[in-house]
C-alpha cells in the first residue's frame, strides 16, 4: 500500500507522562503505516523545556504560526513538586500558556460523543462545544502579597505621561493583590472567531461574562460583541437560522445545565477553563474531549483537552498495564491531518481522517473501550482494553473500512 504523501509539514509538539507514551503508540499504529508524515518536531517534554530555558516552547508556537498547523500533546505545568521532581531550574510557565500568548485566537473544546456513553445530564442530546478565550485575565496576570498596612492603586500611564489612577483598596493589614488587562483586539479577535466558528458549525453562540459585578471590564467583552455582531454578523446568522445572545455567566450555567445542547458557548478565559473540565466530565470522560486552537489569521493547533495522565504513568513505570484513553489525542492528531487536508487540497488525507475517527468510534460502538469510559456504558458486552489494546483494536477497525 502506497502512504499518503503531504505538502506541508504540521508542526509536532510532544509532550509528558502517559500521554507521551500514547503519542508514540498513536504515531507507530495508527499514523505512520498510512501516511508519509511530514512534520516538524518539537520536544516539550518538560526535561527538553528544562535545558532550554523553555526557549523550545517559543520557537514550537513560532513553528504553529509559520505552518498553520499543529499537533499537541499534553504537558506538565510544573508546580513546587514538579520542580523537585525535575530537578528544574525554574517553575517554568505553562507550555498551553505561552502558546496561547503567542499566538492568540481562542480554544474551542468540543465533546467527542458515541452510542453507549450518555451524559450525566439527561436533557442535553447534543454536544456543547465551548469557546473559551486565550489571552489575558488572570492567566497574564501580575500579582503580590500585601505585606502590610498601605495603600493600593491602579496606575496607568500614558505615551505622554499622563496618569489615569484608581483605588483599589487601603489596607490596614496584610493581603493580596492581583492585576490583569485585556485588549481590545484580542476580545475582537475572540469575537470574531467564535461568530465564525458558529456559522461553519451552523449553530448558536451564547457569550456570558459577569458584566453587572465588572462595569468596565466585562462590560467591555459585552459592548465589543455585540458591536462585531451587529455589523458584521447578523445578517449572515439571520440567513443561517442561527442566533447570538449575551447572558450573564450564572444564568448561562443555570440555562446550559437544562439545555439539549447543539449551541457553542464563549467564555472568557477563566470562566472557560473551568466549564470545559466540567462539561467534558459530565459528557462523560475527560479523555473523550477535543480542543483546537484558532488564530485570527485562521491558525490552528490541536490538542486532547486533558493532562498527562500522571496517576497512569506512575503505574506504567512500575511496569504495570495501564487503560489510558487514548481517543482525544487521536482526535487531536486527525484533526490537524485533515486541516492540512483542507488547506492544503489533499482529499486522501482528509479522507484518512474521517475514515480514522469512524474507526475510533465504532471500535467503542462494538464495546471494545479503555476502563475509563467502561466504567460508564451502558453497553451490555464491554471488553475493557488496556492502552495499547484499544489503539490496536481501532487500527484493525480502520483496516477493515478500507
Ligand atoms: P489529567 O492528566 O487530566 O488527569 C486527571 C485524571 O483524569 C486522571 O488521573 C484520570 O483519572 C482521568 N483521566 C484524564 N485523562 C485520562 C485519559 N486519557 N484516560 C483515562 N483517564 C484519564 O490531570 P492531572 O492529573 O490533574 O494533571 C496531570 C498533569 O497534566 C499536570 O502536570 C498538569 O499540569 C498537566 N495538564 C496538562 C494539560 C495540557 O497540556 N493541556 C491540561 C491539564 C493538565 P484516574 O486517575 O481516576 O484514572
Ligand atoms: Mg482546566
């Protein structure tokens, strides 16, 4: 058999733990007996970002923007354990931070569902698919502890020195303080991809901040949509039978929990971070939720939406068989295979992609699935495959669709 053949590389991010071992199953099994990869490779791993100076990290995000396209794999944040752990000369940033810094654009997650799964939410029928914004806020933040009595400002001071201040706050004794910005182009771009992402997915888009609490700030995300949508969007939803609405954030969770799903919801960047890790839990596995990155200038990098797996990984090493599920990081690996299909007018490779991501699924249909998701089922025959069994099961279901 022939392997596909490519044009343009996809950019190549390895990663940590567990999921580093899946990486190199997902590649040998089920990628590199069909296609002829082109890829440029980045180690994230946190050792190879340790010897850095995570200077790795950077060039792999310049990589994503230089391509267009690339391919996460999960990796450590390191935090005071890690950094022992390691070994590490500094708690470096989070590698999905620094990417997103330097990229911008906006996360979408979006839940993988199958027969036999079913939410925990019994309204919800369709997957809901979260925006979440990727700049700013508390993940850009500048912080301090309050060492005493005192008094704290925000200052701003412009080009011509000109000074704009605000009290926050006189202490009387110790405490905490954090600063956090946003930028308008970064909440248009935001804006912007979530109302486009919503017309290629024909569906509605819910934006909730907490505008009556933050009357700038959030009243700011709040203004600039409906600007965006009111000159550059309605019609084009009008004519698609879809529809734009802001809501305040706790009125969206109350509304989503009795929702049927079907919708994307914006969030800001905090806000989306949390409801991700809740709605991928809730729809059934942390391990079945897909997450893509897109740019304003329509770049795109793919990722499972979950860690390293560590639990598993330390079981591995002891050499015990571990059930890690692997179908978020083979969603993120199709994804960008058939992204750079598209873009790069290869049908044989987008092809390869569905064609794979129909063998996942029906290799779960059947009951063949790893102990997470058989520990949910309601499948009667389940058989519980360890890691390297499950990805060995979907690549014979994909031999026999072709
Ligand atoms: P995690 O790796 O997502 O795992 C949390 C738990 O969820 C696991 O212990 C496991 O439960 C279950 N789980 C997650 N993914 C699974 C899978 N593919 N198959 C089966 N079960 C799965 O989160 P964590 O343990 O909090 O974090 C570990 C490391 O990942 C941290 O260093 C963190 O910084 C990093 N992290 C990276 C990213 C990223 O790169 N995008 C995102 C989040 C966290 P059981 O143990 O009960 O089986
Ligand atoms: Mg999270």
């Amino acid at each position: 058999m022939t392997k596909i053949q490519m044009k343009t590389p996809m950019v190549e991010m390895d990663g940590d733990e567990m999921t580093r071992i899946l990486w190199q199953m997902i590649k040998d099994e089920l990628i590199l007996p069909y296609i002829d990869l082109k890829s440029e490779y980045y180690d994230l791993g946190l050792k190879k970002r340790d010897e850095t100076n995570d200077r790795i990290t950077v060039e792999a995000a310049r990589a994503a923007l230089k391509y267009g396209v690339a391919v996460k794999c999960a990796t450590i944040t390191p935090n005071a354990d890690r950094v022992k752990e390691y070994n590490l000369k500094e708690m470096w940033k989070s590698p999905n931070g620094t990417i997103r810094a330097i990229m911008d654009g906006t996360v979408f997650r979006r839940p993988i569902t199958v027969k036999g799964i079913e939410p925990n939410v019994r309204s919800w029928k369709k997957p809901i698919t979260i925006a979440r914004h990727a700049y700013g806020d508390v993940y850009k933040n500048a912080e301090m502890l309050v060492p005493g009595p005192g008094k704290a400002e925000l200052v701003f001071t412009g080009e011509d020195g000109t000074q704009i201040r605000e009290l926050i706050h006189e202490f009387d004794g110790p405490g905490v303080l954090q600063g956090m910005h946003n930028l308008d182009s970064s909440i248009s771009s935001f804006a912007h991809s979530c109302f486009e992402f919503a017309l290629d997915a024909k569906e509605d888009i819910w934006f909730a901040a907490k505008d009556t609490i933050s009357k700038k700030y959030d009243h700011r995300f709040k203004d600039i949509f409906q600007e965006i949508y009111d000159s550059d969007y309605r019609e084009k939803f009008e004519k698609a039978g879809i529809r734009y609405f802001y809501t305040l954030i706790d009125d969206a969770v109350a509304r989503v929990m009795k929702s049927e799903g079907g919708f994307i919801w914006a969030c800001k960047n905090y806000d989306g971070d949390v409801m991700s890790d809740m709605l991928s839990s809730a729809f059934g596995s942390l391990a079945m939720m897909t997450s893509v990155l897109v740019n304003p200038e329509g770049k795109f990098e793919y990722e499972a939406a979950h860690g390293t797996v560590q639990r598993h990984y330390y079981s591995y090493l002891k050499g015990e068989k571990t059930s890690t599920n692997s179908v978020a990081t083979i969603f993120a690996w199709t994804g960008a295979l058939r992204k750079r299909g598209q873009l790069d007018g290869i049908g044989e490779l987008t092809a390869y992609a569905d064609r794979m991501e129909k063998a996942v699924i029906s290799t779960i249909e059947s009951g063949k699935m790893t102990g997470d998701l058989a520990l949910i089922t309601n499948l009667k025959e389940v058989e519980k495959l360890d890691s390297e069994e499950f990805i060995k099961a979907v690549r014979s279901c994909y031999e026999a669709l072709l």
